[in-house]
C-alpha cells in the first residue's frame, strides 16, 4: 500500500508530465495537494512576498485549472484557504472559488508557474491564459483582460446559473435598499415613457388582445393584457378570466388572444383617434356591469331584454338566479325562456 507521500510524489509525477505536455511548462513549485501541502506553502513563501503567476488543478477532472496572479501569493493562498472569505458575497460570482468550496481544498493541486515582477504579471497571467485554456478563467487575464472582451455561449451559461443560485443576505438586501433610496436612485425623478410603460406591461403580460363587438367584428388590438386592464379601468384576472370563458365583456366586447378569423383588421388603429378614445370611454361606462344577461323567446329567438346580471335578471323575470344559471348558454328553454351571455342566439 501507498503512503501518503508516496500518493503525493506519484501525483506530483503524473502532475509534472501533464502539465509539460499541455503547455511546456516547467513550474518552479509543485504542491500535489494545496490543503494537505498548506504548511509547506507558508515555508516556501515566508519573509519578502513573492509575486508570480499560479496554477490551480482539480484532481477530480484535470481539464478544469484555474490561472492567476498574486503580489504576494503566500497572502493569496492564505485567503483561498480561509473558507469564510470565499464565502464572501462580493465573490460569488467567480468560478473558481465556487468550486473550492464545492470540492474543498484539498481536492486541488498547486503549481507555481513562475515569480516575477510586479510590473510583469498582467501580461504573463494574459500569456498563460491563451496557452492553457483554463476552464475556470472567465476573462482573458491582466487588469484590463475584459475589456473588449466577449464570453463564449458556456461560459455565460455557467455565469447564469451562478447567478440564479445567488442568495442574498437579509443584511446584503437591506444594504442594497438602503443605497437606493431617495436621490441616490438612479431612476429618482424620473417618469417611464408611454412607450417604455408599453413595453413593460408586455413583458409582465400574456400577449395581444383583440378587442371584438358583439357581432364579431374586430375593433382594435392591445399589446398586452396588463395594458390593457389599465386602460379600461379593469382587474387583470378579471380580463384573463373573460378571454378564458369567451363571455361577452361588460355586455358588448368579446376579448381573444388571437383573431377569429386571420384575415380579421381592426377598425380602429390609431390610438390617438376620437373613435379610438370613445371606445375606451364606452368601455370604462359599463364596468358597473359584471356580466350581462340576453333573455331570448323561445319560439321566434327573438331578444327580449337584456340585464345587467342574473340577480336583476331573477328578479324582473320571477326565476331563482339558480335557475337561470342552469339553463345559461344551454340552448334548452325554460319557462318559454332561452338564457345566453351572448346578445345574439345563432352566435352560441
């Protein structure tokens, strides 16, 4: 059986040919397991601090390294061994640090690739980068290595399901609520546009409405939904519930999420058209009407009446509201009555 040195200098061995094989690399020191090799670190790097360019590897998957640069790696690595500070919300979004803690340090081996100077570590780190590939880097490396650049479709993929699994702190929101209040939000004293406000309500809702009279002809068409329960002063479920149902709106408007006929036009397509503004304007005056009721003879199907709602309807006819709402939209007669939520018969 293999002692723990000897599994360390065999990695160690396997570490140094794969490394020589991907990018001619001859590293100045080789920590086979950073958490276990933790002590030895802080005797190689004890004293001046020492600039240079590292190299983490995953041991679980080889293919997965991780570049970087450090003034002073011996404070660097303190940090990537503390596990509080990789928990610091502010880092988050690295890859790599998510995976130290994912697989623990010890799951990783160290390589210094070379100590340099300070003035020398952007364009090494840069250099090392383009050779190696790393999987972990997220930008081409340097201070200024995302500027101009462009994430491939994996790396954004990775970056948001990074995010998506972000968890704020109750102090974090509270601080993020705090930094945006009054003058200090960036949107303070400002109104959204007719046009942005549109935009909104049709991304917040289902799609187009087509607004029909009660012949079937088509009126006009809203963007959204959200929109247009805003401007005709009625509760968006109110407006879902009626398009689901395909009752009549407030005795006269039929609303459908597409066209009953793909040829339909609406006769009305400019907002700012006095016809357009009376039909909005007809449409609010009948709110009080929640849903109307034709009553119908049964003989000759010709309308008798219409009610504002089956308790006025019950009440002018003498008929339980049970009754009638048994027999709505049925076509079956009652009492020499037919019952519809539609005004005319042949559109049952």
């Amino acid at each position: 059986m293999f002692s723990d040195f000897d599994k360390f200098i065999l990695n160690n061995l396997k570490i140094v040919i794969f490394i020589t094989l991907i990018g001619k690399i001859l590293p100045v020191k080789i920590y086979p397991n950073f958490y276990y090799d933790r002590q030895k670190i802080r005797k190689d790097h004890k004293g001046k601090p020492k600039s240079g360019i590292y190299l983490f590897i995953n041991l679980t998957n080889w293919l997965k390294m991780y570049v970087g640069q450090s003034k002073n790696i011996l404070g660097r690595m303190n940090n990537y061994l503390n596990n509080s500070n990789l928990k610091n919300k502010n880092k988050n979004n690295q890859p790599f640090i998510n995976a130290l803690l994912k697989y623990g340090q010890k799951n990783f081996c160290l390589i210094i690739i070379e100590y340099i100077p300070i003035h020398m570590l952007n364009n090494r780190e840069i250099l090392w980068i383009k050779i190696l590939k790393p999987y972990y880097n997220i930008s081409l490396g340097g201070h200024t290595g995302m500027i101009g650049y462009k994430h491939s479709k994996k790396t954004l993929s990775k970056l948001q399901e990074i995010a998506k699994n972000r968890k704020l702190s109750d102090k974090t929101k509270s601080l993020i609520s705090i930094s945006t209040r009054g003058v200090k939000n960036p949107f303070y004293g400002l109104t959204h546009s007719k046009n942005s406000l549109e935009l909104m309500s049709i991304s917040k809702s289902i799609g187009k409405v087509f607004i029909y009279n009660d012949m079937k002809i088509l009126l006009i068409i809203f963007t959204s939904a959200t929109l247009l329960s805003r401007s005709i002063k009625a509760s968006y479920p109110t407006i879902i519930n009626i398009i689901k149902t395909g009752n009549l709106f407030r005795g006269e408007w039929y609303l459908t999420r597409t066209p009953f006929l793909t040829s339909d036009k609406p006769k009305f397509s400019d907002k700012n058209s006095k016809e357009y503004s009376e039909l909005i304007e007809d449409i609010i005056k009948n709110k009080h009407i929640l849903k109307a009721i034709f009553v119908f003879n049964a003989e000759d199907h010709k309308l008798l009446k219409r009610y504002n709602g089956v308790i006025e309807c019950a009440k002018d006819l003498n008929i339980s509201h049970n009754n009638i709402n048994k027999y709505l939209d049925t076509g079956k007669e009652f009492k020499s009555y037919l019952f519809s939520t539609h005004k005319y018969i042949n559109l049952l």
